[in-house]
C-alpha cells in the first residue's frame, strides 16, 4: 500500500515548486501530490516588496496558475487544503477529516509571520505581507490611503518603504533598533542606506516602539513609546518571521528554531523531509532563496534514489533599495575578524576580514553593490 503511495510535498511557494521542478528533471513519472493551504498561484515572494517600482499588482506579479502548474509538473496539486496533521508511523497526512497516504513526505509550508500584540482599536488597519495573497488584500487596501506606517526597518521593512515612495506614498518606519537591518548590515552599510531612503522620504522613527494603535480619523494613529505619534492610513508589520514547527512537534519530529535536519534535508522521522523557511539545515535557519534552490537540487536527487546533501556556497542577497543598491553575504555568526571600509558617500564597501587577512563576509551598497559577484567567489562556504 505504502509502495504505491505518492510523495507529497506540503507547500506551493518557492520550495514546494522549485522541488518539484527539480524532482521532473530527475523522474517524468513517480506520482506527486502538491498539498498547500492557499491558491496554489505561483509567484516569486522577493517580488512583493517592487510593485510599485515594476509597475505590478498581485495579479502581475503572478506567474502561473494552479492547473497550469500542475499540468507543467505532472503532478496532483490540492489547492486550499490545510495540513492538520503527520501520522509518521501510519505514514499518513491529515487533512481535518481526510487522510492521505505518502511514500515519501516534504515539508516546505514556510514560517510564520510574528504579530505584535498592541493595544488599541486600530488592529484592522494591520497588514503582514508573506504571500501573494497578502499582497492582494494590502493593494485592494491602499485605494484608501496615501500614508503608510511600516513596523520594522528589517530587509523587508526597508524594501517596502523604497517601493511604496517609488508609488508616491507617505512612509514612516518605526523600529526598536539604532540602525536599519540589524544583524544582517555592518553600522556603515546601514547608515548609507539609510541616509538614501531618507532622501527618498522616508520617515525613520528608530530606537522606539509603537505602543498603541488607535482608530484616528479616517485612519490610525500609532503612539510610540517615545511620545511621538504617527498618522497612517495603514500600518506593515514587517517585525520578523518564525519557521512554522507546530505540527512537526505535535507529530513527533524534531524541532529547534525550525524542523530540524540534516544536510540530507532529513527530518528525525523516516520518509520525511523539509527544506525552506520551515527547515533548520545542520543548524542554519536562512530564511532566503539560494539556499532553498541548493536544497531543493540536493533532495530532488535524495528523492530519486541518489541520497545527496547540501552545500551551501557563499549566498549573497540582494536588498532591494533600488535607491541604494546593496548586496550583503553576513559573515558566520561569531566569526572571529573584523570590518574593513572603504567608502565615497553613501557607496560603501565593507570586507569582513579574519586574521589571516581572508574575505568572510561582505556589505557593499551605491556604486560598490556590482563586486557582490567578484566577492562571493572569495568568501568561503557555510560550514556547519
Ligand atoms: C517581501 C519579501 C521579500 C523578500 N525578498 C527576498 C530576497 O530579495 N532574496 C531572498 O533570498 N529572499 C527574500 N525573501 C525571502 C524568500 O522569499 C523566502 O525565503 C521564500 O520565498 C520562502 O519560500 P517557502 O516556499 O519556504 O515558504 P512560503 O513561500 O511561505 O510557502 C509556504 C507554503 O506552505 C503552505 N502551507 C503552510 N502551512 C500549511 C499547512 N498547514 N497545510 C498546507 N499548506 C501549508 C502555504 O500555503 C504556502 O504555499 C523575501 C520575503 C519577503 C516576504
């Protein structure tokens, strides 16, 4: 009975299709069952945050749809089906009532946006954008307004205050941190990117929080902790995102900051794996692209009997501030070695070097962002 069941893959974002892709480049014909909770339209999630600036709504920013997918691929694809549940001994899936027999199982259903618990009665006017659903109920939105207040000035904060002034809207960033994209720029890349998105006008209200939200007017009005307030017709909430492991824990699997597993993408269970946003590789949670195609490329052949682990090269990424074009590839946390600069304004380069004088690590922004290539064949790769 198991012999004959399908694997299934949970998930049609970047890591559910790019592994089915992967898998039809190895095997025409093993039956594949696609299983996702939203609409199944395939779209590139990076794109959400350059609407504006391409010129796209959600339904330009759509590739394919669902039947079109399916049909490319060859495979089943269950539209608005949410997993409930894994019997890993049973080797079964739970659909509420349903239950669906695997082979093999993939886990690529992503994370979770964060939601700030604030007071006040402004709630409604609150977006998180992580799907193009998302996206779609954001735009039908913004008919109503002109002034947009984003919570967070993480890459996907900032990336959204560029495209919304490149659409002409008012932009206020609000954000607990001293500098923009803590964690992933070194200060002196930040600081430039910064001083570009504020010559753009965007508003940087930093080291503050919002403390309430109220309905004010025809829209909100955000009370920091500074004292300040903000009037906004809308409100992002871009304040982080969390690989979804509850129901892998409720079945059993092991989990640390995401579904934990190897460099095989194999879970503590036989017969499933994960990769994505939802996985911890060897102990890297990246919640990015490179890495979801590399294991994307290494479980296709796992999956077609040629058991392959991932490696990560170096894995630049692209921050889309087209007002101030920057690459980053961050340095391994903890890594022992410092920053050295070269700057002309608010172009900056930023080689993170160790003793022995090698490249671990890169931020360059403005007329420095073209090395990114050049550099990230120096920097070596992630190691576990
Ligand atoms: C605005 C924005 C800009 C970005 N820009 C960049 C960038 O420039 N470069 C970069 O490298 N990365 C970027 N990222 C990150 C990158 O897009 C993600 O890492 C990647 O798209 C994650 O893909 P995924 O398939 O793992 O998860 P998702 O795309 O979240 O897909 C999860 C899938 O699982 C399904 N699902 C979830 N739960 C269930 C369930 N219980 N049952 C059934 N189905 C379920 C969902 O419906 C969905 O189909 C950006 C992210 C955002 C939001």
């Amino acid at each position: 009975m198991t012999e004959q069941a399908p694997i299934v893959i949970v998930g049609t974002g970047l890591s559910g299709y790019s592994l089915a892709r992967e898998l039809r480049k190895q095997d025409k014909d093993t039956p594949i069952v696609m299983v996702t909770a939203d609409d199944g339209v395939s779209y590139s999630k990076p794109m959400l945050s350059t609407g504006f600036t391409k010129d796209k709504d959600a339904d330009g920013l759509a590739q394919a749809s669902p039947d079109a997918m399916a049909e490319q691929l060859n495979l089943e694809l269950r539209t608005h089906t949410t997993v409930t549940g894994i019997d890993v001994d049973g080797h079964t899936l739970l659909l509420g009532d349903e239950r669906l027999a695997y082979h093999k199982l993939v886990l690529a259903w992503g994370a979770d946006v964060i939601r700030l618990g604030l007071d006040g009665d402004g709630q409604e006017r609150v977006f998180s954008i992580n799907d193009l659903m998302d996206y779609r109920a954001f735009r039908k939105a913004l008919a109503n307004g002109r002034r947009i207040a984003i919570m967070g000035a993480g890459l996907i904060g900032c990336e959204f205050a560029n495209d919304l002034r490149n659409g002409d809207y008012s932009v206020d960033v609000i954000a607990p941190s001293d500098a923009v994209m803590p964690g992933l720029l070194p200060d002196v890349a930040a600081h430039a990117v910064q001083r570009e998105l504020e010559n753009l006008g965007v508003r940087f209200h930093l080291e503050t929080v919002v403390e309430r939200l109220d309905r004010h007017g025809n829209g909100v009005r955000l009370n920091l902790a500074n004292g300040d307030t903000v009037d906004a017709d809308l409100v992002i909430s871009a304040v982080g995102l969390r690989p979804r492991i509850g129901l892998a824990q409720g079945a059993g699997l092991a989990t640390g900051r995401g579904i934990t597993v190897n460099r095989a993408l194999e879970t503590s269970a036989p017969d499933v794996y994960a990769l994505g946003d939802c996985a911890e590789v060897d102990g890297h949670v990246l919640l990015y692209v490179l890495p979801l195609m590399a294991c994307a490329r290494a479980l296709a052949k796992t999956l077609t009997g040629e058991r392959a682990e991932v490696s990560y090269g170096a894995m630049p990424v692209m921050i889309k501030t087209p007002c101030c074009p920057t690459a980053v590839c961050p340095p391994p946390a903890g890594a022992d070695g410092d920053w050295e600069v070269e700057r002309d304004g608010t172009s900056v380069k930023a080689l993170f070097r160790n003793p022995q004088s090698e490249v671990l690590g890169f931020a360059l922004t403005g007329r420095f962002a073209v090395e990114k290539q050049a550099l990230s064949r120096e920097v070596p790769p992630i190691h576990g």
